[in-house]
C-alpha cells in the first residue's frame, strides 16, 4: 500500500481542472493527519515509518508548488 497514493491522484486532478485549490490543501492536509494517526496506532508494526515521512513531505512540497501562499502546508514531519 502507498500511503500516499492518493497525493499523486489529487495533484494531477488539480494539473488537470478537475480539483481547485483549496481541494488539493484539503487531500494534503488529510494525508499529513492521516499519517500522524497511522504511526499513533501501528508503531510497534514493521513499516518503514521513515520512509512513509520521506514520501510525505516530497508530495507536501510538491502540492505546495500549485497552492497559493495562503494554503499552503506549512509543516513537515520530523
């Protein structure tokens, strides 16, 4: 499973007109939430939570690059 699957899917919704702004801020911000939950509850589980975090951040700067100042996400995980 990608974790971040759906990322790649709501950037090219954006690219294409077919999710504005403020959707593709919602889907990242869901995706950043949603990590945060999935660490909370499988941390003892045998997932490369380092690389879940890598490819998190890359999409968050990615989607970052179509979002407007005032919608972007202004975090990273550590």
């Amino acid at each position: 499973m990608n974790i971040n699957e759906d990322e790649a899917w709501a950037a090219q919704a954006h690219t294409l007109g077919l999710m504005d702004a403020e959707g593709l801020q919602h889907v990242v911000l869901e995706a950043a939430q949603d990590l945060r939950r999935a660490r909370a509850r499988y941390a003892f589980d045998v997932v490369d939570w380092a690389k879940c975090v890598r490819q998190l951040n890359k999409d968050i700067r990615a989607a970052n690059e179509f979002l407007h100042d005032n919608l972007q996400a202004r975090f990273e995980f550590p």
